[in-house]
C-alpha cells in the first residue's frame, strides 16, 4: 500500500510538471504570437502611412493645437432644457468645429442645434426606430446615426437630406463611427456582426463576426484596427483588412462593456462597463493602463458613454443618479462630480476647444456646463 501511495504522489507531482510547463508553453506562444501582430501593425503604418493630405485641413489644425488647449474642468451648469418630447435621448455629440451638437433618442430624429445659443437648427428625420449613437464625419459635412430600426444613416448637414442608408444588419444597430478620412463607417449590432461600409462604393466591404452582441465601436486613428465593447463582457480588436481578430481580452471587465472610445491622440482606448468601472487600454501593447472607479458612480444602461477631454487629460462618464464623473487620467483620481440630471446620464460630449461638456438623460434633457 505504501508503495501504491509512493507512486501515486510521484504521479501527480509529474502531473503537475507537465501542467505547468504547458502553461509555460502556452504563455510563451501568446507572448510571441502578441508581439509578431504588434510588430505587423507597426510595420503597416511604416508602409502605410495615414494620408494627411486626404483629411481637411481645419481638423490638421485642430490636431496640431491639441497639446496647447487649456481644458477647463466645468463647475456649473450654463442651461438646461428638453431636447425630446418623446422621451428617453440616447446619443450627443459636438461637431469637429465646435459650431453645433447633435441629439438623438426616442423621437427617432436627429436634431442639430447652435453651439453657442442652444437653439435647433436643422431636424434631420428618416429613422424608424430610436437612434442610439451619433457621430460626426471629421470634415463637419455628415453626421450619421445608428438606429434600432437595424439601419444606420448619413445626412448631408449642408441639404438636410440622407445621403446614404447602409442597411444589411438583422437587428439593433447600436453603434457606428466614421473613419478618421471619413471614407468609411463601421457599425456594430446586436446580430452579433461587424459592419465596415467603403462610402465611396456606397455598400458594405467586409462583415465580421464577433459572437457577441455589439455595444459600441471605434476605430483607429490610421485605420488600422477596429475596436469593439460586447456584452459578455469582452474587448476585441479586429485587423479592417482581413477581418480577422488581433487581440482579444474575453473578460475586461465583469459586466457588459458599454462603450469604447479612441483617445485623442490615437494611442489608447476607454472602456465603459456596467461593472462600474472604465479602463484605459494602450493599443500599441495591448496592455491595460489604468481602471477607474468612484463612490456613487453606476453605469446605469447597455449604451452609457464614457468620453475624453480633447486633450486627453480627463475622462467622463454619466450615472444612474445623473451625475457626471470626471477623472483626472494624469493624477489617476476622481477631479470633479456634476449634479445637475434628475434621471440617469447617457452621454457626455466635451467641446474640442475644451471649456465645456454637453450631456443627455433619459428624461430627454440636455445639460450644456461650463
């Protein structure tokens, strides 16, 4: 018997071994498989360059001026007013230039409002079924709205008109993005797939699928990666060329991750979580950089968006209780908390000339604070 246990504990313990060489193993191939797609993507944008020819020449400017603009935290609200009559307002966003904001939600519209004066402009109507994100082409001449109706569309803001319906999803579409030359979209649905759409051709050039419902997506600066938030809890991020996946974090976070937002300058992405938590992820490494959290911050729905100043100093994000939190990414803390929401906070936008943050609720309010 004894020596029946002497060979069985001899056994395990090269049971053991070989587990943990295996883990070894399998740690080094990840390990070089991570740095081989790194060393690809760098090797893509030595030989592929981001045309700053083709991009206008304001949004040159504005890149160029970025590491000068003095961000001023804001303290209080300026106005605050009904955007919807419909209820809930889902997406809001300041336009490249500054000059105006967007808003969408349940009344199915997009409305464009003045900047400085609060007041609408333009209404831009075709969608079926609530809009849930928004976003701006970098020239200031599109906006484009993903929608529940399983469509997203683009307006010419100039004619007021829809100038392209990219349909070819089977469910929600929750978010879309333009590219940084505004030639392309990407969108991302519930039907479990990836969307990129060539605007030039006018159709969709590549599906992929992702087995997870989408949240929300964003795209590199030079075009290069694609980045998605799921709702089982995982961050991908996908090589536009192929289709095929580059990185992939399964669990990220311990909730569905609602949104994910390229920083300023390009460098790294911000992810939203109904964990109550926002990451900061280096896209050049892979890497998670910084978690976030606060006292009484809760991501209260499937499509909060967390966002960043223009000078990516600070990030914020809305709650359930309707306040905004900013944290300072420099100091690594919670810097302010704005009251002002009486129902829980969808979107933020902050102004590219950094003095002031616009924001929606479910209520269909809108804050604009300074």
């Amino acid at each position: 018997k004894h020596l029946l246990d002497r060979w069985m504990k001899q056994k395990e313990e090269e049971v053991a071994r070989m587990n943990e060489a295996n883990q070894w193993a399998q740690e080094l191939l990840e390990s070089q498989q991570k740095q081989q797609f790194i060393a690809k993507i760098q090797a893509q944008a030595a030989a592929n360059p981001i045309n700053l020819s083709s991009l206008p020449t304001s949004l040159l400017d504005r890149q160029q001026r970025r590491s000068q603009i003095q961000v001023q935290v804001p303290k209080r609200i300026r106005r605050h007013f009904p955007a919807s009559d419909k209820g809930e307002l889902n997406a809001i966003a300041y336009s490249w230039n500054g000059n105006v904001f967007a808003t969408g939600g349940a009344d199915k519209a997009v409305k464009i409002w003045d900047a400085p004066t609060g007041t609408v402009r333009t209404v831009l109507s075709g969608a079926l079924e609530k809009i849930m994100c928004i976003d701006f082409s970098t020239n200031d001449e599109f906006v484009l709205a993903a929608s529940n109706d399983n469509a997203t569309r683009i307006w010419s803001l100039q004619q007021g008109r829809v100038r392209h319906t990219l349909t070819g999803h089977v469910a929600k579409v929750y978010s879309a993005v333009f590219s940084m030359d505004s030639t392309k979209v990407v969108t991302g649905s519930h039907d479990r797939t990836l969307k990129l759409w060539d605007l030039n051709k006018g159709y969709c050039v590549r599906t992929i699928g992702c087995q997870s419902s989408c949240n929300d997506v964003c795209m590199s600066t030079d075009g290069l990666l694609i980045c998605s938030g799921h709702f089982d809890n995982s961050l991908k991020f996908w090589d536009p060329k192929t289709g095929e996946i580059a990185h992939e974090f399964p669990n990220i976070h311990t909730g569905q991750i609602t949104s994910v937002k390229m920083s300023p300058n390009g460098s790294h992405v911000l992810t939203n979580s109904r964990d109550n938590t926002l990451k900061i992820i280096d896209i050049r490494t892979f890497e998670v950089l910084q978690k976030f959290r606060a006292d009484g911050f809760q991501n209260a729905l499937n499509w909060t968006r967390a966002g960043w100043s223009p000078d990516g100093t600070y990030i914020l994000s809305g709650s359930q209780s309707g306040s905004i939190f900013i944290w300072n990414v420099v100091a690594d803390k919670i810097d302010t908390v704005l009251k002002g929401h009486k129902s829980a906070t969808t979107c933020c936008s902050w102004h590219p000339n950094g003095y002031n943050v616009i924001s929606c609720d479910k209520n269909g309010q809108v804050v604009i604070w300074d």
